[in-house]
C-alpha cells in the first residue's frame, strides 16, 4: 500500500507523487483513488484506483540510491534481441516502458541505442516510433535517476559513465 508523500513512477506519466488519497462515488459504488501529480512540473493529475490491479501493476516505488548504484556497475551488457516485426515490438516496448521496473526500461533504451548505431553503420535511420520509445525510456531513467541521486538532469548521463568506471 501507498501513501501520502510517496514518490512514485507511474506507467509513461513517469515520477510522480501521492498527493491525496480520496474517495469518489460513481453511480451507487465508491472507489478509493490515488491521486498522483507529476514531479516535472506539468500540471498533470492522474487517478488510479487503490483496488483495481492493472492500474497499480502500473505504479512502483522510486529507487533508492544504493539500487541505482547496483543497477549501474552491475548491468549485465548481453547483447539483446531486435524484434524484427513493428507491429510486435512496439507492443513489446509499449509494456516495458508501462510495466517494466527500472532494468528493463534501462534494457530497453539500451537495445534500441544499439539498434541506432547499426542503423546509422548501414546509413539508415531509426523508425519514427523507435525514436519515442528510446525518448520515453532516457526520461523516464534520467528523471528517477536525478531525482533519487540528487543531481541535475543534465548531469545524469556523466553520473552513469562515472559510476560505471568506478565498479
């Protein structure tokens, strides 16, 4: 269970904090939300019902600090998979940019990089919608990963490379 002044990562919507946990009545039931606003700024508010369980396998607490700092020096660097069919692969990334936990989202923008540098070796370019996926996976990691360490947005990238040298 959650609570008030908890920070948490919410589907693509990204860190967000529990502001209220309130109750609304729709027709003769009563449902008991979350009400998550975006850390970034955005004037988003977003209500997630506390019993409905595909709304919650959405939700996840930040990490903290010393998960961030295994998850850097000890990322296994295993080639991954290339999905071959769009249709499958933007499913695929789609669920892991909503569901996933930190290392697959770190996984994920990983390949598709990977799968960039390829592209651009053979003089080609990204698909459209690999392009988000990858945009949506930095942000969603740099931002946790700022937010958690401390850092500035901008830094994050230096903090990994930095942190990855010293393991």
């Amino acid at each position: 269970m959650y609570k008030i002044g908890d920070v948490v990562v919410y589907g693509t919507e990204g860190l967000c904090k529990i502001v209220e946990i309130t109750e609304k009545k729709f027709g003769k039931e009563i449902i008991e939300y979350y009400v998550l606003e975006q850390i970034s700024g955005s004037n988003s508010t977003t209500y997630v019902p506390v019993h409905n369980e595909k709304s919650l396998s959405k939700m996840r607490h930040i990490l903290k600090p010393e998960e961030i700092t295994e998850i850097i020096t000890n990322f296994p660097f295993e080639e991954s998979t290339w999905i071959e069919s769009d249709r499958e692969r933007q499913k695929a990334f789609k669920d892991i940019l909503i569901f996933g936990d930190s290392k697959d989202i770190i996984k994920l923008a990983r390949t598709i990089y990977l799968h960039q540098k390829k592209q651009e070796e053979k003089g080609r370019k990204l698909h459209l919608s690999d392009e988000r996926f990858l945009k949506d996976a930095e942000r969603m990691i740099f931002d946790e990963i700022a937010f958690v360490m401390g850092i500035e947005r901008e830094n994050v990238l230096e903090f990994i490379s930095n942190s990855m040298k010293t393991a």
